[in-house]
C-alpha cells in the first residue's frame, strides 16, 4: 500500500453535510509513524498525570516519627500508599508518636 495517496479535506456543513474543499494533503507524511513523533514521557508515573513524592521525603517524615496518616496528608498521598511503601521497606509502623514520645495528630491516644 502506498503511504503517499492525496487525501482531501472538507469543511463540514451544518446539517452534516459535506461542504467546501479545504485542502489537498498526504495522507501519510514521512515520518508519521516514528517514535520520535510519541509525545509519551518515559516515566510510567508521569504519563499517568500524577504527582510523584521523593522517596527521601517519605523517609525524612517517617523517621521524624509520623503515622502513615501523617506522612500521606503531608504529601498528598494516601495512608494506604504510605504503609504500602512501608511494607515494601519493611519499616514497622510508627503508631502515630513523633520523635519525641508523645502523640501525634493522626492516632487516638490512650
């Protein structure tokens, strides 16, 4: 098949109908089908539209002593996300309590 058949361009009418001609264009310029023309980023995270919290951030917050909680409000993620990432690590659970013993906003206390 021959990838340089002209195809023509019409401007529709408003009932749906073919109106007049536009223009005359290839219908497969060379090149079209190149990976250079994907605008697709690499990052499987970024093509997904969303945001991505550094791992270093995660880490700094955990070993400040932050509940999942904490930590997923703080970086726009959510507890489940966090404790996923902790399971991944195996990191024991920080149970809610800041550094310095006493409770954090996130868990009940007793």
């Amino acid at each position: 098949m021959k990838n340089d058949s002209p195809v023509k361009v019409y401007r529709l009418n408003p009932d749906g109908t073919k109106g007049e001609l536009l223009r005359t264009a290839v219908a497969f310029p060379p090149g079209w089908d190149s990976n250079a023309n994907m605008a697709r980023p690499a990052d499987p995270e970024a093509r997904r539209g969303r945001k991505q919290a550094p791992v270093d951030y995660y880490q700094k917050l955990y070993d400040n002593g932050m509940s999942d909680h904490e930590i997923g409000r703080l970086t726009g993620k959510s507890a489940r996300t966090i404790r996923a990432w902790r399971s991944k690590n195996k990191l024991p659970s920080n149970g809610g309590r800041v550094a310095n013993g006493t409770h954090g906003g996130g868990s009940k206390s007793n």
